[in-house]
C-alpha cells in the first residue's frame, strides 16, 4: 500500500505575517483531525525558514518551489539546493509548468535540477502534464511519455524512490476545470507504466503519483480514491486553512 501525500504549492502567495496565519490555523486544525497521509507545504523562499520554525512540532513537512541546479556562484536571483536543506526543506517542486511556460524551463533543465536535488538529499515532486492543445490534437501521451523520459535521464531506481512525481494536466491549474477521475486514473496508469518500462515492476509499484490541478475538498476524495493517484499537489485549496484541512481529512 502506498501512503498517501498532499503537498499544498503556495506559488507566489502570503508574506511573513499571512504565513504565521495560515501555519497557526492549519496546524491547530490538524490537530483535532485523525489523517492517515504525509502533509508538505510549500511556501515562498522568504517564508521558509520561518515556517520550518513554526511546523517543528507538528507532522507537517516542509518543502521548496523551485531551486538552481548549480551549488554556488553568479547567478543573481537564484537559490541553491544547499540553501534550502539549510532552511529544512526534505522536498523540492521540479518542473512545474509554470516554470515551465513562464520561465523557460526545460526536460534538460529540470533533469539538471532533479539530479542536484537528489545528489543533495532533497526530494523531488518532479511534475509533468499536458496543455488542452496537446490533449486536444492527440499528443498527449507523447507530451508524458518525453516529460518522464528526458526528466528522468540518468537517475538511478534507488533515487526514484526518494521521487514523487505529480502529473498536473496544464488546462486543470488554477481554472477550476479538474480532470476526471477517470481522465487522471488513465494517465496515472500510463505514467506507471512508463516508470515499469524504464525501472522495473518494483519501482513503479511504489512510486507515489499525485494528481494536480483544481483539487478542492469536494472533489478530493474521489480523485483520491483512484487506484493509481497517490496524492495531491494543491494549488488554490492549500491558501485557507480550512481548505487544506478538508483535502487532507478527506483522505
Ligand atoms: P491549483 O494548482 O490547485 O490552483 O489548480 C495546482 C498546482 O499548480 O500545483
């Protein structure tokens, strides 16, 4: 059985105070709760080493949005995987089709980036997804097949399992349009697939794939009660406590 995980990816979201606020409240309302997942949040660089203070007692973990795959040097902006384990993060965000559209990130680039987190002892939620234009002309498991083909190039079975992988349709962020269940089972079960074909039978079968985009507490239980989704990144829903909680409890 794999254990379930919902990571909550703040994006550009809540300064230092709203921070405080929403660890406060979430923290407090987890503790009334009984759930049976493992819980990341994922707040902003400037909020990191604040909220790995104030998670420090309760069973929430801590991860990262973004990081350089470089160790150090002139690059004016950027944060290292170091720095980031310094703050206690155990997890990173790779990938994510933000960065991808918005800041040109690559398959090699986020390959860089995944192989740095691991040799550092970061773990990677390594997303992936179609755009409704790749979905709509037919080249949606192409789009998949290369994002987890080239991501993963050069990364051993024995990493894979301190990697997470998040499959978030593009067309499902942030729109309030979520995949179906059986739309994000089907390519659950592909990405599986590939992970079978590349790694091995064992590998696939422990992997945790989440599903991302527009999960909300009322739509949450059924995605999560797919055979082949593991998790949920949370983009909206993980901003109010309240939200958060539900996703999580609906576990
Ligand atoms: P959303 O974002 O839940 O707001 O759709 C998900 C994500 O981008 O990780």
């Amino acid at each position: 059985m794999r254990r379930k995980v919902i990571a909550g990816n703040w994006k550009m979201h809540k300064d230092l105070n709203e921070t405080q606020n929403l660890i406060s409240k979430l923290s407090n309302g987890l503790a009334k709760e009984e759930f049976n997942c493992d819980v990341i949040i994922c707040p902003p660089y400037t909020s990191l080493s604040e909220a790995s203070t104030l998670i420090k007692d309760t069973k929430i973990k801590l991860g990262a949005q973004n990081m350089h795959f470089e160790d150090k040097g002139a690059f004016t902006g950027e944060v290292s995987s170091a720095m980031l384990k310094s703050v206690g993060c155990e997890y990173v965000i790779l990938g994510h089709s933000e960065r991808r559209a918005i800041f040109g990130e690559t398959d090699e680039i986020i390959n860089k980036k995944i192989k740095k987190s691991l040799d550092s002892g970061l773990k990677p939620i390594f997303c992936i997804g179609e755009t409704l234009q790749e979905r709509e002309g037919g080249v949606m498991k192409d789009v998949i097949k290369r994002h987890v083909t080239e991501g993963l190039q050069h990364i051993s079975k024995g990493e894979m399992e301190k990697l997470i992988i998040a499959y978030e349709p593009v067309w499902a962020i942030g729109t309030g349009v979520t995949a179906s269940p059986e739309q994000a089972q089907e390519v659950h079960l592909f990405v599986r697939g590939l992970i079978a074909e590349i790694f091995g039978g064992d590998t696939a079968e422990n992997i945790i794939i989440q599903y991302g985009g527009s999960v909300k507490p009322n739509n949450a239980k059924e995605l999560l009660s797919q055979n082949d989704i593991d998790g949920a990144l949370v983009g909206g829903a993980c901003l109010e406590a309240e939200s958060f909680t539900g996703i999580i409890t609906s576990v």
